[in-house]
C-alpha cells in the first residue's frame, strides 16, 4: 500500500464523498427539523478526514476509535453553538444536559421533543459513513464500507421522505458501479508498484467511462421496468420484515416525537406511533381516498393511550395476523347500540401503510395485522400485511355505534379491567390541570354529561395551525389551558384526554381522517389531505368507545336524545353462525376485494411497493445485471478458441483493460516476455501461456492433459503480496 499515491486515488475520493454526501443531502432536504444544514458539511469532513487517517502509520483501532472521537467532538461543538448561552462552555454544559436527558428517555420509555438532539445525531451518521467509507476505501481498497451503509441510510431516508429526492438513489447506484471499478483498478496499480513496474491509473479510465455508459443504460431501464403484481412470497417477506420493523419505529418516534411530518404522514400514508405537539403547518388539498358507504364517519388510522406530559403515544403492541374477511379478535363481541355498515375504500395516494376504519371494525377485505394493546378488545391500529398502493380498493365492514344521549348517560361507571391504562396520568401533571378539570365538570352525574363539558369548553378556544410551540420543561395542556390558549387538534384531543382521565374517565386520543366531502356522482366522500385530524374516544359500560369532537374547526357529533332499534348481540351471533354469515348484511357482494391487488389503470404509475423496497429491488437487480454483462465482455468469444489459445486469449484481454495490451509487431513470445517484466510474479504461468499457445498456433500441436491441468492451475492461482493486495493472476479465474 505504500506504493500506492494520492493521485492516483482522486477518483475513488470522489466517488466516495458522492456517497457520504448524497443520504446526508437527502436528510437535509427532508426537512425532518431545523438546524440540518450542517449535515452535508460533516459527511464531506468524514471523508477528509478518512482519508487522512487511512494514509497514516497508526493501526487500525486507533484509527478508528480517534476518527469517532473527532466526530463527536465536532458535532458536539457545532450544536451547542446553537444554544442561546453567553459563552462556549455554558454551551457545552447546556448541550451535555439535554444530551444526557435524551439518554434517559432512551432507557426509561419517556418521549423526547429535542428536536437539536435529531440533528444532531444525523450529523454523526453523516460523519461516520463519510469517515468509513474513505477510510477502508483508502487503507484497504475496499469499496463496500462506503457503499453499503450510505445506501441504507438513503433507503431509509426516502421510505419516509418526498417522492421527488427518489432520483439520489440514481445517483448512488451509478456512483457505487463507478466506484467498484475504480477500486479494482487501483488495485492493480498498487500491485505494479508493489512489483517496481511503473504504471498510471489513468489507463484504465477508458474501460470506466465505457462501464459507466452501460451501467447508466442498465440502471435506466431498470428503474423504467413496470412493476407487476404483489406475489404471494413477497408478501410474506415484507410482513416478516416489516412486523420486527414496528417496535423500530415505535421507539424512533418516542424519541424523536415531534419531526415536521412526513409528506406521506401529511397524506395518510403512514399512522405515526407518537404524536407530540408541532408549530406552524398546512395541510394541502390532495386526494388522499374515496369512501364509499352509507354513513359519515371518521376514518380512524391508529388510537394513542399513554400521556407522558409533552407526547401521547403507544403501549405495547401485540400483533395478530388476519387473513381476509378473518374477524379480529374480540371486536366479533359487539357492543350495545351498533349497526353493521360496511363502507369501500378506495387509495387516491401514491401508498397506504394503514387501514382506515371507523368505530369498531370487525373484517377487511385484505390481509392485515391487527395491533392491539392488554386485550384483543383494545384496538391499536390495522395495518395491510403488504402496502395498499394507489386506486387499490378494500372493504371494511364495521360496527358503527347508535346509541343516543340517554343510553350514554346510563351507562354507569362500571369498566372492564382492561380499560385501567385509559387513566393513566403522569406524576408530573400539574395540579392546576386537574383543578380546571373537575371546575369544567361541575356538578354532573354522569359520564356523558362530564365528557359533553370537556367538549364544549375546549371548543371555546382559538383553533389554528400556527401556533407557538410548549417548552421542553413544560406539560403539554397546562401550556395549552392556561398560556396560549389556542391550538390545532391534536392539542384538544390530548387536553380532552387527560381532563377526562382526571376526573376518572377512561378517554383516549384517535387520528385519522373526518368524513371528507360528499361526491354525488360517485356516491361516496371524497377525503383530501385537508381533512386530516385527531380527536378523542370516551370509553362506555356496554357501549363501547365514543367519538368526541373538541376541535372548534369540526362540527360535534349529531346524536339522537332516544334510542333507535339496533341489532343485539344475540342477532348478530345468531346471524354469523347462519349459512352465508357476515354476507347476508351486505347489500352488494362486489363491494368486497377479490384480495388480490387490482391492475394500475394506464394513466396511474404509483409505486406497487414502499419506495425502499422498490429501490431494494433495483439494487439487487443492478449487481445482477452487473455481473452477467462483466461475464459477457470477459468470455465474449473466447468459448470458440481452441483450447491452447484459450488461456493466452484471457490473457491479452485482461492486460488491454489494464492498459497493458501487445503490440502489433509484437510475438506472443515477445509479448509475455515484456508483461512479465511488468508483473514478475506471473512469468511462470506467462511462459506455461505462451509454449502452449505457440506449440498449438505455430505446429499444430494440441496440449495434453496434464498441460490442460496446468494450464487451469496457473489460471486460478491467487498470489497475494504481503500488503494483502489481490495478485494480477486472480483475474485470469474472473
């Protein structure tokens, strides 16, 4: 490696920085939080630096270990600057206190909304995989260390961010072919050196740019391919790897709770696991579905239960895996005053990671894992097995609740256990919160009455989308019912929440989507991003989780004074076990997917597949493509050579890639007596070469076995130097 020089490495270099670079600008222009715009800066430093260290004497572990010491350093430094203290230690100090408060959040289950800490956690990834990729770019000639963590980060980062940064991964896939081939040839400059053969990098830059030419046109029609269908076995990879991906999730979101939303959040895409308080925010005007139905309903994603003082998030989840049509357990034991509907919903965005249902969903026309907390009666979320993609349509036949005001006023206070964690405060609610709660209840008797209170005061507040933000230090509705005193709905379900639950009512926070607007044509509700929202469930003996309205910008729910008649639990059961079950509440039974994913219609080109997965594909594609197209160019021809001219045709072709091809006035004799002047070490296997492919060419005399045999030894010998550089000879088995 000693023989190996800095300029020779001004392409790989590159190369490597596009890499670092390119998932740390793919963050950047996310816009996951503010203060991200260091994150490039600290990815091309890593490189730098890497390649400093790479090109020094000390060993490996120190290398290491001091590299990751410089980037913490660095990055630490540069986001206490942030910090509004007076002088460079207070910052320092200030920084190290929200550090290590992040820290215990990490190991105590708390949420963080330190959204400095998430950039500043970015800026030590973008160090590290600049710093690796370089370094063992650099040390050990190896290109992988930049590919493969820079291209993960990437992966990761555009699952959750805007369509429009899909063409970085273009980049990273041209950039790591280019890189490969880089690599290879400046390893055989460092073995030509290793042999005092004098040699420059710059002829293999030919055979580069031609590989580059044929791995734009590869990854081109690659990312071109029409997607087909979801098969049934990928199916079952995707739930195999997204189901341990959920705890994943669940914890980055605790974490890092209030990130400016993901552009598929914004459009319902993904049901995010925490839900923490954001600033300013609009909400566009695309179509996000089609419902079509009987009733208006909200379209309810995913249900919040634990308060934590700045965040609302989730238990523990437990999965159930449901096959279509297959009831999720628990829900089949309907509550008093609810009538089937079934409604079809039909995805207008590009994909769906979540099934929209209202009330109390019993089957869906797809495969779904059912997310559910203590007990199966305790809804979480629904989730499809594999993403719904745009303009496909499933069925939900759910059990929608009837009961009137004074069902709800009678129906006591007596609640299954499993309800208890719908109580849960934390010891550091403020004690003024729950003193406004109980002054709002007042004297009434009964839960509906407390909880139509709640709502109507928390509907008297000032609903906007720009609001100031609550302190880091502060609780959440404190700040809300006694600061600012206006806010957006996810601010009035979680104080609607946790006013309920002080006074001793089971409550919880929902999000979703409300109904959207009515479509005559069509006969269904049009659901844009504007309809976007939260609000909260009240929990009754008998009856189940009620929907409440504490958003100004909403109307309340409409709800009879008396009851209507509504099929009993006895009919219901009654029904399901009859001939037909669930089929004969259904007016129509086409409404119901057939299962399977529906065509795109020609005009449509929404992704069949979350967009890692399909980048995922297009990489392991690539070096599929890759490989057959090298294994081409290497044996084109070659198959129709007699067998003595076999060897000593690899031979010329390897050289001329390397730059090192005959002359036209040159023996075969000649030829291999000079190239083994160049790499001394394969004169042996030259001269064995040569006798054969003259002894054939020149006498007519065809080799025997045991030169055959010999011949076939000398192709796949590797010979390694002492600097563990591959010898010229591997390539002779390539």
């Amino acid at each position: 490696m000693n023989r190996l020089r800095l300029r020779d490495m001004w392409l790989p270099a590159l190369l490597v920085a596009i890499l670092a670079v390119n998932p740390a600008a793919s963050i950047q222009a996310a816009g996951w939080s503010d203060r991200l715009e260091p994150v490039p800066w600290f990815a091309l430093a890593g490189v730098v630096a890497g390649i400093v260290f790479a090109r020094s004497r000390l060993n490996l572990a120190f290398s290491l270990l001091l590299g990751a010491a410089i980037g913490a350093a660095l990055s630490t430094l540069q986001y206490a600057w942030f910090l509004p203290e007076p002088s460079v230690p207070a910052r320092v100090g200030a920084f190290v206190n929200r550090l290590s408060d992040w820290v215990a959040a990490v190991f105590s289950g708390a949420a963080s909304t330190d959204n400095l800490l998430f950039a500043y956690q970015m800026s030590l990834w973008a160090w590290t995989i600049g710093y690796l990729g370089s370094f063992f770019a650099f040390r050990r000639l190896t290109p992988w260390w930049a590919i493969v963590p820079s291209g993960s980060a990437l992966l990761l980062n555009l699952s959750y961010a805007p369509p429009q940064l899909l063409p970085l991964v273009f980049v990273h896939l041209i950039s790591s072919f280019l890189l490969m081939i880089a690599i290879n040839s400046v390893e055989k400059v460092a073995r030509w050196r290793t042999e005092s053969a004098e040699q420059s990098f710059s002829p293999g830059i030919g055979f580069a740019a031609s590989t580059f030419v044929v791995g734009v046109l590869v990854i081109g029609a690659a990312w071109r391919m029409p997607v087909g269908e979801v098969q049934r076995g990928v199916a079952s990879a995707w739930e195999n790897v997204a189901g341990p991906w959920q705890s994943v999730q669940a914890n980055f979101d605790r974490l890092f709770a209030s990130l400016n939303p993901s552009p598929q959040s914004g459009r319902g895409l993904t049901a995010a696991l925490t839900m923490a308080p954001r600033g300013s925010f609009e909400l566009g005007d695309k179509p996000v579905m089609r419902v079509g139905g009987r009733d208006p309903a909200y379209w309810r994603a995913v249900t919040y239960d634990r308060y934590t003082g700045n965040v609302m998030a989730n238990s523990a989840i437990s999965s159930q895996r449901l096959d279509r049509r297959q009831p999720l357990e628990g829900s089949m034991e309907t509550d008093a005053g609810r009538k089937l509907i079934e409604y079809t919903v039909t995805l207008l965005a590009p994909t769906a990671s979540v099934i929209y249902a209202p009330d109390t969903p019993l089957t869906v026309g797809v495969p779904t894992v059912y997310d559910y907390r203590a007990d199966p009666h305790d809804f979480g979320s629904l989730r499809p097995v594999i993403p719904i993609r745009e303009q496909q349509r499933y069925s939900v036949l759910t059990a929608v609740s009837t009961a009137s005001i004074n069902e709800l006023r009678q129906a006591g206070t007596i609640y299954p256990p499993w309800t208890r964690p719908y109580l849960q405060l934390p010891t550091t609610l403020p004690e003024p919160v729950r003193q406004e709660s109980w002054r709002v209840v007042g004297d009434a008797t009964n839960v509906y009455d407390a909880a139509a209170r709640v709502e109507e005061y928390l509907r008297g507040f000032r609903y906007s989308t720009r609001v100031q933000m609550p302190p880091s230090d502060q609780d959440w509705v404190s700040f809300l019912l006694f600061q600012s005193r206006e806010g957006y709905c996810d601010y009035y379900a979680t104080a609607m929440t946790v006013m309920l639950r002080a006074v001793g009512i089971p409550a919880r926070v929902a999000s979703g989507y409300v109904t959207g607007d009515w479509d005559p044509p069509t006969q269904s509700y049009l659901v844009t991003e504007a309809h976007a929202h939260t609000w909260t469930e009240v929990y009754f003996p008998r009856y189940g989780w009620i929907t409440f309205e504490p958003s100004a910008i909403r109307p309340a729910p409409v709800r009879l004074e008396n009851p209507l008649v509504a099929l009993t639990e006895e009919e219901f059961l009654r029904i399901l076990e009859s001939e037909r079950g669930v089929d004969e509440f259904l007016d129509d039974e086409d409404l119901y997917d057939s299962g399977n994913f529906l065509p795109l219609p020609a005009n449509q080109t929404g992704p069949a597949y979350p967009p890692g997965l399909i980048l995922l594909f297009v990489l392991m594609g690539l070096v599929g493509v890759g490989a057959i197209v090298m294994f081409v160019l290497w044996a084109r021809g070659i198959g129709n050579l007699p067998l003595f001219a076999r060897p000593y045709a690899q031979t010329l072709r390897l050289a001329t890639w390397c730059g090192l091809g005959p002359k036209h006035s040159q023996t075969p004799y000649e030829y291999t007596t000079e190239l083994a002047r160049v790499v001394p070490a394969a004169g042996p296997q030259l001269v064995a070469i040569a006798d054969a492919y003259v002894a054939g060419a020149y006498g007519g005399k065809e080799p025997d076995l045991e030169t055959l045999r010999e011949l076939k030894v000398y192709c796949s010998d590797r010979s390694r130097s002492t600097d563990g550089i591959t010898g010229w000879t591997s390539g002779c088995e390539r």
